[in-house]
C-alpha cells in the first residue's frame, strides 16, 4: 500500500462514524467531479447536418454531438439566435451556421480550461 493510501486509511480509521461518512461523501464528490471533467472534454460526435434542417433540430443536434457541454451554458445564446429566426425572420441557415459556432466555441473553451 502507498504511503497516501496508509495515511488517508489512518485519518480515516481515527475519525467518529459521522466525520468517517463526510470523508468518504466527500471522496465520492471529487470522484464524480474527475469523471465529469474526463467527460466534458472528450471529442465531439461527428453527427452530420442534414438538408433543410429547422433550428430546433439544429440545437438537438447539436446537443447530442456536444455532450460534453452543459446546455445551458449556450442556451441564453442559442435561445436569442432562435428567436432571431422564429421572430425577425433570419435565414435559418445563417442562425444555424451561428449555433454551430457556438458549441464549437464553448467546447474549445472547454478544452483549453482542462489542458
């Protein structure tokens, strides 16, 4: 056994069953955050635009290529360029050319924070 692993099972082992629980919760945490992290910069899913693709369909897209992206760290941008569309009236192409750029964007964000 490593010498970290002999300490942390010393502290452990010299803790009441409550602070034990909060060690161990804890451990848990930081496990759940290290898979996330591994998650959230994986590569994204080549699923290709098909033709005459609305902007709803666009963001699901999207969405299912970009998981490692937190939506809603791109829905108060993707939901404006939506009503951009729906409301104004611009070129669905043009709005999904724009969404697109986005999930890039915030995924190359993404990879530079974790490298």
């Amino acid at each position: 056994m490593k010498r970290d692993q002999q300490a942390l099972l010393d502290i452990f082992d010299s803790l009441d069953e409550n602070q034990q629980q909060s060690l161990l919760d804890y451990a848990e945490f930081l496990q759940a955050k290290a898979n996330t992290q591994c998650r959230q910069i994986s590569a994204p899913l080549a699923i290709p635009r098909p033709e005459n693709e609305t902007v709803v369909g666009a963001i699901k897209r999207l969405k299912r290529s970009y998981p490692m992206i937190d939506s809603m760290k791109v829905f108060a941008v993707a939901s404006n360029l939506m009503t951009d569309h729906m409301v104004k009236g611009r070129d669905s192409e043009e709005v999904i050319s724009e969404i697109e750029a986005l999930f890039e964007d915030t995924y190359q964000k993404i990879r530079r924070e974790f490298e």
